[in-house]
C-alpha cells in the first residue's frame, strides 16, 4: 500500500519525527492520530489491527486515538495544525500526495521553491480542469448518443471513414427513404377521389 507509506511519510513530517516509534511525544501521539483518520478517509475499510500494525500499536489504540480525535485533539492547537498541515498537502485526497515532489522542493532556495509550489499547484489545478472537461464531453457524447442513436452510430466509424461512409451509404439511404415517401404520398393522393 504505497500510498499509506505516503501517509505515515507526510505525517511523520508534519510532527517532526517517526509515528512508528514507541514514543509518548505530544506531537508524535497527535501525527498518529492525524494518519489514523486520513487513513480511514482514505481506506474506509482498512481494519483497526492494519492500522495499528502499520504505527507498531495495538487495535484498541488505534480505537482509543480515533475517539480523542472526534472530542479533545481537536482542542488543542497543536492538534489542530498537524491535522491542517497534512489536509492541505493530500488536499483531500491523500492518494494523490507525492512524497518526492516535497523531497525536491525542501533542497531547492527557498524563494525557488515557493515559485516551483505555485507551478505544482497551477498544474495540479489544471489537470482536474482537464478531467472534468474530459468526464464532460464524454457525459456529453453519451448523452447525445442515447437522444440520437444515429448519431451514436455514426461516432462509432472511425473518423477517416465518416465522409466516405456518409456519401456512399447514408445520403443514398436518406434519397430512397425520401424517394418512397414522395411516391406513397403520391399514390394516395392518386387514390382520393377529386
């Protein structure tokens, strides 16, 4: 589970030491806590003995720490700025925090780093613009394709063949359709008496 390593990484990190370890540290219990409930908004069923495995604690910590983070973590502002710290980099979504990225940015000069920062999140940014332009137009053409199964056919040939296929197939079809509603509606008219 890379992304749990990720995880323990950035917390580890955010607290300034190692979660892992068997010390009773203030920030060290608070970046556990903090992994515990990213981890179950990450992984909503990964089990309490997984968790407790992963930092060298028992389930029943785990159980313990979840329930202070819900009442008295929250209470105090350290607590509270490890959580921030970590919300923000996984940014709600802790799959997608890269711990290399922020190996880079720590050796680079810090005004440089902030610029790289901006560009990483400008970028970030844009690639969820893109997806949900993507997901839009795909909705779209899904859409259009159910209200038009013509259409929806037509988007099927490949696009090299379209013109072909339109000139050869469908316009003469769309001629003999026409072609033999003029003549029915020609012969009924020829049946109706004057």
């Amino acid at each position: 589970m890379k992304k749990i390593s990720n995880l323990i990484h950035l917390c580890n990190k955010a607290c300034n030491g190692d979660i892992t370890s068997t010390s009773r540290d203030r920030n060290l219990v608070y970046g556990r806590a903090v992994f515990y409930v990213m981890s179950k908004k990450l992984h909503r069923n990964i089990s309490l003995q997984r968790l407790g495995d992963l930092t060298n604690r028992d389930h029943s910590t785990v159980l313990f720490s979840l329930r202070r983070s819900k009442d008295v973590y929250p209470q105090d502002p350290m607590y509270v700025a490890i959580y921030n710290i970590v919300l923000k980099k996984v940014d709600g979504c802790p799959s997608d925090y890269d711990v290399s990225r922020d190996e880079k940015l720590l050796k680079m000069p810090v005004d440089i780093a902030k610029y790289v920062q901006t560009l990483y999140t400008e970028i970030d940014s844009l690639k969820m613009a893109k997806e949900h332009l993507e997901d839009t137009i795909e909705k779209t053409k899904e859409k259009f394709a159910e209200d038009n199964r013509l259409l929806g056919d037509v988007l099927e040939i490949p696009r090299e063949h379209r013109d072909e296929f339109m000139e050869y197939r469908l316009r003469p079809f769309i001629k003999m359709i026409k072609a033999r509603k003029n003549y029915e509606s020609r012969k009924l008219n020829e049946q109706q008496p004057a």
